[in-house]
C-alpha cells in the first residue's frame, strides 16, 4: 500500500547539514510512525531516530540527539531528517521506513550520505 523514496543524500563535510526527505506514495502514510536507519558495509544496520504519526513526538539515537531533527507533513506524504554538524563516521546509506505498531514494515531504497574530513 505504501511505498517510500528516500532524497537528499549527498557529500557534504564534517560539520556540514543535509536535509533527507522521505516521499510516501499515498495518504495512508500519516497512520504510520515514521523512522531513519543507516547502514555502512561490515555493520549492522543502526536506529538513527523516529518520529510518531502526529509529529508530535520524537525519539532519537544518542549519537544523534541535539543534531538531528526529524519533522514531519502529513498532508503532502513527507517525512524530513534535518542533520547537522555531520561527523565522518556517520557516513552511510540512510533509510526511512513506516512502523506498524513494533514492526517496520515499509522501506525505502536509500541515500547515500557521505561525510568527508
């Protein structure tokens, strides 16, 4: 039903931002909570944050929080990751995905973030 399409990535240096967005294919994306992974080859994918469907609220990873943001507009299917003061070891494909209560059920493709030194 749902189908996301991840945008934004690119190659920026540390101590640059980068806003990722995340495009839903139909309404029903605003039922879902929201969430960014990354994932870098030879490491398990990681949580980078999460957002509920009211946008109300937001949880972050603890290497994250106080630098990124995530937002949210229902109305046009668009979840957004602002990222600031990137760090090199944050490089990585980023993922955005749908929640269904404890389960991510909906993926997109990625992007490609690469944080040079």
């Amino acid at each position: 039903q749902v189908q996301l399409a991840e945008s934004g990535g690119g190659l920026v240096q540390a101590g640059g931002s980068l806003r990722l967005s995340c495009a839903a294919s139909g309404l029903t994306f605003r039922t879902y909570n929201m969430g960014w992974f990354r994932k870098t080859p030879g490491k398990e994918r990681e949580f980078v944050a999460r957002i509920l469907w009211s946008g109300i609220i937001s949880d972050y990873a603890d290497s994250v929080r106080g630098r990124f943001t995530c937002s949210r507009d229902n109305a046009k299917n668009i979840g957004y990751l602002q990222m600031n003061r990137l760090k090199p070891e944050e490089t990585a494909v980023y993922y955005c995905a749908g929640q269904v209560g404890s389960s991510w059920t909906f993926w997109g493709q990625g992007t490609q973030v690469t944080v040079s030194s």
